[in-house]
C-alpha cells in the first residue's frame, strides 16, 4: 500500500516544498521511498510555475535536501488522492475546510 501526502501553505514556494522536500529526503533514507508519495500546493494562486524560493532551496541544499517541482494550487481533487493533507498553518487549513464545504 502506498500512501500519499499533500503539504500546503498559501504559495507554494516556501514553507509547503520545503516540508515536501525534508520528507522526501527522510523518506529515500528509510528506504521507503516506494511505499510514501509526497507533493505539495498552495491555497492561493500568487506562485503557479514558480520555482521554489531560491534562500529556502539554497538553505536545504546546505542540508542535502532538494527542493524541486513548481507552485501549484490546491484542487478539490487533492482531497480524494491524498491519503494525508498536511496544512502548514491555521490560516491554511481554514481556507481548506472552506473548499471542502463548498464541494459537498
């Protein structure tokens, strides 16, 4: 069984790839790496395509970890293909419980 987690913030670029990113390394190191998927998103749209932020993926290449991908937003659909949606504030997880409302 795998299991797939989703980390977001607001943009995307920051807080939520880092989280993707620290997990990701944690994940290849335990040798889990074909049992965990993660991914990340934002719940605004400021960041689609955008890389992300070049101080955060220069602090965690200091570290070993690569932060890769691309700012995306939130789907609805997030909801049904993550196993765990892991919000990275309170703000975040308010504006998710929203979307979840207005889906049902």
């Amino acid at each position: 069984m795998t299991v797939k987690l989703l980390f977001v913030c607001l943009g995307n670029i920051c807080r939520s790839p880092s989280a993707e990113g620290i997990m990701n390394h944690l994940v290849r190191e335990a040798g889990l790496s074909d049992r965990i998927i993660c991914d990340s998103a934002g719940t605004s749209s400021y960041h689609i395509g955008a890389s992300p932020d070049p101080r955060m993926t220069a602090a965690a290449r200091q570290k070993g970890i690569l932060l890769s991908g691309c700012g995306r937003q939130f789907e609805f659909q997030d909801f049904k293909q993550f196993d765990l949606i892991l919000a990275m504030d309170r703000d975040n997880y308010q504006a998710l419980r929203a979307r979840d409302r207005i889906g049902k």
